[in-house]
C-alpha cells in the first residue's frame, strides 16, 4: 500500500514520443486511443524559436472528478491511490469523459485493426482481450507491471530517463524527494485536482 | 514576447448528438408538464410526460453499454447522472399519478388537497429533471464554457421555452386563454434572452478556453447558428409572431402561435447543439 505518483522532468523530455509507443506496446490500444500523449507548442520568437514537448496521461488526482461523475462506482481508487476502470461495470455514458480537465479518458466504440481492412492480427486479438468494447479506459499507471514489481512501461522505456515513478508517501523514494525539494508544478492546479503526476519546469 | 503556437484547443467529443436529442426531449416534456400543471391541462401533462420518456432511448444509445443502464441508479451521493436517473423514475410514478388523478378531477369536479400535493412534488421534480441535465455537464469546471451557473438556468427556460411551444399547438384543445398563454410565451423568451447575453459575457470575461468558446459563438464557425438560429429565428421571430398573434384584430389565426412555436423548438433544440460544439477543454500548463 503506497501512493504512487510519477514526476515528469521537462528539461530531460525530448518529445521523441517514446512513451507513447511504449504505452501503445504495453497496453495494445486500439487506433485513435493514446492513453499517453504528447502535446507540443512552439515557444519564442525567430530564431529564438523552440519546441516545448509537454507529456500528457491520467494524472491520478487526488480529488479525481471523473471518480465523482462516475455513476456505477466504475471509476474507483485501488489501494495505491491508482484511478482505475472497472470495465464490466462502466455503462459508457462519458460522464467521466467531460469531468476530466486533462482529456484523457477514452471510449472504446469498437475493435479496429490498425491494419484495416484486415482482420486483427493476433497480437491484437491478445491486446484487446483485456479491453472491453463501449467502454472508457485510460492510463493505469501500468498497474498489472506495479504488482509484478516492475515499473510503468513509459517509465521504463523513457531514453532521456525524464520519468521518475515511486511511492509519494515514502520520503525516501525519488519522486516524493523531488516534489518536496525542486519546484515541480501540476498540470491545471486551477481545477483543484491535486494530481499525483508532476512536473519539473523546463 | 513569446509567442505561444501549437497546442491547440481540445473540443470534447464525449456528447454528442444523441445527448442533444434526449435534453431537448427532456426539457420539452418537463416544461411543459410543469407548465400544464400551472394550467390545469391534463392532456398537456400527458404529452409532457411521453416527450420525458423520449428521452430514455437517446440516453441508451448514447451509452456504450446500453443493457448496463439500470447500474446508473448506484452513485447519487456524487453522480449527477445517477441523481438524473432516480428522479426520472420518481417524476414518472408521480406524473402519471398526477394524470389519472387529473382525469378524476375532470369527471368528478373535486379537487382534494392531496391532488395538489402530487402535482406540486411533480412539478419540484421536473425542475429536477431539467436542473440534471445541465448539472450532467456543468458541475465541473473541465470544460469552461460548461462550468457556467447560468447553464441551469438556460436549460430551465430553455424547457419552459420549448413547453410554451408545444402549448401553442395544443392551446385550443385546452381553453386556455391565448392572451394569457401568449404572454407567458414572451416572459420566457425575454429571460433567455437576456440570460443568453449574460452567458456570453461571462463567457468572454472567463479563462482562455472560455473567451475562444465565446469568440466562436459570435465570430467563429458556430455564429451563424447562435446568431441567426439562436437569437434571431430561435427568440426574436417567435416573439414578433407571438406579439403579432396577441394583437392581432383576428383572434382566430392560430397560424402565428404555431409558427412561433415551431421556431422557438428550433432555438431550443440549436441552443444545446451549440452548446456541445463549444465545449472546449482548458490548454493544460
């Protein structure tokens, strides 16, 4: 039992979308769904001119609203502060959808391969198994990798090493020592979600 | 300066046009039970009471899982959806209720306290009913042009809007007095229409994602909908016609209150169609 959080280091972040890739293996999404993406925007002027890659996913609010919208209780928290999906419980009304300030949230509508019109291959077939048509999903954190004690696949795969992952509540570990120590911020603090994803400026 | 491009507005693409479709019905079938409730009109609370339960099959397709609807009534402590769901099962028991007994009433010529209770809890819930599906979308600030407190109020007189557009149709079967009917019809315009300018000013003074929702009601994509379809052809036609109706030296031609009862169904139906396309998510930083 822990609170895990991931602290994302802009200034490492390359945008080279590894994560998203790396998510997409993991969790075998269909097309158009990224539960991790990456949004991009051109800051300064010519020639001082950059671009700002910021990675996006659930953030895991501590007073998540899609939780709250959730009329059947399929959105819930697991012990290690996780939102998660419950599929054989979710209606697919996208309440949560419109709740969540981060756009992050996604109805499966049907099985697509992404080598259509061919029929799904297999690995797609073993994929989608674990996800249910006319259902949300989202990033889990990878929570089938955290129970084998391993670490969430963008986390893992990340070139630039920009993610860190740990338990919040540990004061030893990486990310509660960075969110303690350096000027890390949240994504939309506004909206009074406390998300347990965080940020250090670039 | 630094100039900030690329990160661009998300538009939600969670609703879409099956939600419009079952808060219209919504809104048309609770406004005009509540306001045939006002009337004494039975056959009006009957009509209201099927367009509410149009609503039902918009809402199923809308659903992913449309057999796993009846799990919506398990969160009402925290879900507006599932709020929505209980009270629309309490206003039907309560309308039909309130119907038979207005049939009662009709032979009988009696009207007992009691029949006044049903129809005034009906009548608290249809309200409700409205008041869930704006609450469905407004309760959180997501999406600011949503996260509005005037939106409830919208979806209210939209309803009773859309309930006084129906009546226009159906008044002659009710004997009700047009004058009467016709001014209620003006009211309800004259309140959309100044809680529509209050909307849109709030809109332009709120945060980034509000003021470009605002920007593309008036002169973005979507004006000519807000502006000839909405204002215009949706609240201003069906006043004039409406007016002209009331005024007129005729007082046989019902032509105009029909007229303006379809266009204000119009507007209505055009005012939460708009209101979907500009539901854009904040730019995250």
């Amino acid at each position: 039992m822990g609170l895990y959080g991931m602290v994302i280091d802009l200034k490492k972040c390359i945008g080279c979308e590894a994560c998203v890739i790396a998510c997409k293996m993991e969790n075998a999404t269909p097309p158009g769904i990224s539960w991790c993406r990456i949004l991009r925007e051109e800051r300064g002027t010519f020639p001082h001119v950059r671009i700002f890659s910021l990675p996006a996913a659930c953030n895991h609010c501590a007073d998540a609203p899609c939780e709250k919208a959730c009329p059947t209780g399929a959105t819930y928290r697991n012990g290690d502060g996780i939102i998660l999906i419950e599929s054989s419980k979710c209606i697919g009304c996208r309440t949560c959808m419109t709740a969540c300030p981060y756009n992050v949230r996604y109805l499966m509508k049907k099985e697509v391969s992404y080598f259509s019109p061919q029929p799904l291959n297999p690995y797609e077939i073993m994929g989608y198994a674990q996800h249910e048509t006319g259902t949300v999903q989202k990033c889990t954190f990878c929570a089938h990798r955290l129970e084998e004690g391993m670490k969430p696949a963008c986390v893992e795969l990340c070139p630039a090493e920009a993610r860190y992952f740990g338990d919040l509540d540990d004061p030893e570990s990486d990310v509660s020592k960075m969110v303690k120590e350096r000027h890390v911020y949240q994504l939309l603090q506004e909206m009074g979600t406390d998300p347990h994803v965080y940020y250090l400026s670039s | 300066m630094i100039v900030r491009r690329g990160m661009t507005f998300e538009y939600q693409d969670a609703f879409g046009i099956w939600f419009v479709l079952a808060t219209f019905f919504l809104g048309i079938g609770a406004g005009l039970f509540i306001l045939s409730v006002v009337y004494g009109f039975v056959l009006g609370k009957l009509i209201g009471l099927i367009f509410v339960l149009l609503e039902m099959p918009f809402l199923a397709i809308e659903a992913g899982h449309p057999l796993r609807v009846w799990r919506a009534f398990a969160y009402p402590k925290t879900s507006w959806l599932s709020r929505g769901v209980i009270g629309l099962n309490v206003f039907i028991i309560l309308a039909i209720i309130s119907i038979l007994q207005g049939y009662k009433f009709l032979f009988l010529k009696d009207v007992s306290p009691y029949d006044w209770s049903v129809n005034v809890a009906a009548v608290i819930v249809a309200v409700f009913l409205i008041l869930y599906g704006s609450m469905t979308v407004a309760r959180y600030p997501s999406i600011p042009a949503w996260h509005s407190i005037l939106l409830p109020s919208l979806f209210v007189s939209y309803g009773l809007t859309s309930g006084t557009a129906i009546l226009f149709f159906l008044y002659p079967l009710a004997n009700m007095n047009s004058m009467q009917l016709g001014q209620t019809g003006l009211i309800v315009i004259l309140i959309n229409l100044i809680l529509l300018l209050m909307y849109w000013i709030e809109l332009s003074l709120s945060t980034t994602a509000a003021k470009e929702s605002a920007r593309i009601l008036t002169r973005g994509k979507l004006w000519p909908y807000f502006i000839i379809g909405i204002v215009m052809t949706g609240s201003l036609m069906p006043a004039i016609l409406i007016a002209g109706q009331m005024y007129s030296v005729s007082q046989q031609p019902t032509i105009l209150f029909m007229t303006a009862g379809v266009l204000s169904l119009m507007g209505s139906f055009l005012f939460r169609y708009v209101l979907m396309k500009v539901g854009i998510y904040e730019i995250p930083h």
